[in-house]
C-alpha cells in the first residue's frame, strides 16, 4: 500500500540515507544530494508544505522537495516559481509508477498553493510523460542566454508565462559547497566511488545547450 504525506523531522536520516543510495555513482563518483537536502531543509528558500515522503506499508520509498525559484521577464519584472530536487524512489522500486505518483501528487498540491510554473534541471526522459517541455519552447533561458537541454519548464497553469522572454533564477541553497559536502559523506557509513558510463552520459547532456527552435 502506497501512501504519501508531508516529511517529519524523524524522517530526516532515512530519508537523506534514500537519497545517498539513490544517488551516489550515478552523477559522479559519489554524491552531494544527501547534503543538499540537508542544508536545504534549513534555508528560507524551502517550502515545508512540498516536502513529501512516498511510503509502501509504513516504509520510506521515495521522496520530493521544494524550493523558491524565479523568472524574470525583459522588464526585470520576476515572478516567483518552484524548482525540484532531488527526487528520488529507491532503487529497488523503480520503474514501478511510484515516481509518478508522487510527481503528480506534489504536482497538486503545488497549484494548490498557488505556484504556476516549475523549472527543473533533468534527464528530458524521465520527465517529458509529466508534461515537461524543453525550456527553448517556453523561452527560459540561463541569464547567459543559453537554453540547456537538460533545462525542462511544466507550466501548472495554462499559459503561465504568457509567451515573454524569461531568464531563471534559482535559490542560492542550489550552490552547493563542495568541500562542505565531502565532509558531511565522509562522516557516514562508506560507500565506494565508482566511474561509471552514467556519468559521462550526464555530463553531455548537462553541458548541451539548444540554439535552434
């Protein structure tokens, strides 16, 4: 039986021990995901009502979070958004709807509170079936100009972003302090650190950019 409700504080080590499992070896040698959701949980950005844990008879199988994101127009005009991650189901229960679930439940309750839009940073495959579109067709981009092919916007609401030009910004939380990261994973249980094909396969796709329309 699934069900899926707001994380607690006593939920903090499985939930970031989920996400270490998850994650580790498969963006990098190790990972920093477990960390971020650590530091994030404390920052103004984080938004507590879109913390959500997925459980199957009692036990934590997935999670999602959110944060404060923003767009801004060619006016300067910024708009207040949501961006996600990480996101994550357990590796033993992937590939399974899970994942889904809980995307269109947070999904809900998003546009509940209000929220319009969501730009991700993602694999395209995992998320266009959820209704995300490259950011190139809804004219997001980096402040540099550029449009990421691994940068993905969901609009909640119809025509949210009423077809201007908008450049995004994400929570300072996002930046990461490597140094900081390696200390909070050394001081768990050992994992070992791989290379692996995985890696080079988001590299490219983190590092591509979309010039035609």
């Amino acid at each position: 039986m699934l069900t899926i409700r707001n994380e607690k504080e006593t939920d903090y080590q499985d939930v970031e021990a989920l996400i270490r499992e998850a994650f580790y070896n498969l963006y990098i040698p190790g990972c920093v995901e477990h960390y971020l959701v650590h530091v994030m949980r404390g920052h103004e950005d984080f938004i507590p009502e879109l913390d959500f844990v997925l459980e199957m008879d009692g036990r934590i199988i997935g999670n999602i979070m959110y944060t404060k994101a923003w767009l801004i127009d060619e006016e300067e005009n910024k708009k207040e958004i949501l961006t996600f991650g990480p996101v994550c189901i357990s590796p033993k229960f992937q590939r399974k709807g899970c994942g889904k679930r809980l995307l269109e439940y947070s999904f809900e309750k998003a546009a509940a509170l209000g929220y319009d839009a969501i730009v991700i940073f993602g694999n395209p495959a995992n998320y266009v079936a959820r209704g995300f579109k490259s950011c190139k067709k809804h004219n997001v981009c980096l402040p540099n100009g550029a449009f990421p092919a691994a940068m993905l916007v969901k609009e909640l609401q119809e025509n949210a972003l009423n077809g201007k030009k908008w450049s995004y910004q994400d929570s300072p939380v996002m930046q990461i302090d490597e140094k900081e990261a390696k200390r909070f994973d050394d001081a768990l249980e050992k994992m070992e650190k791989r290379v692996l094909p995985c890696q080079e396969e988001f590299y490219i796709l983190s590092h591509s950019t979309i010039t035609q329309s």
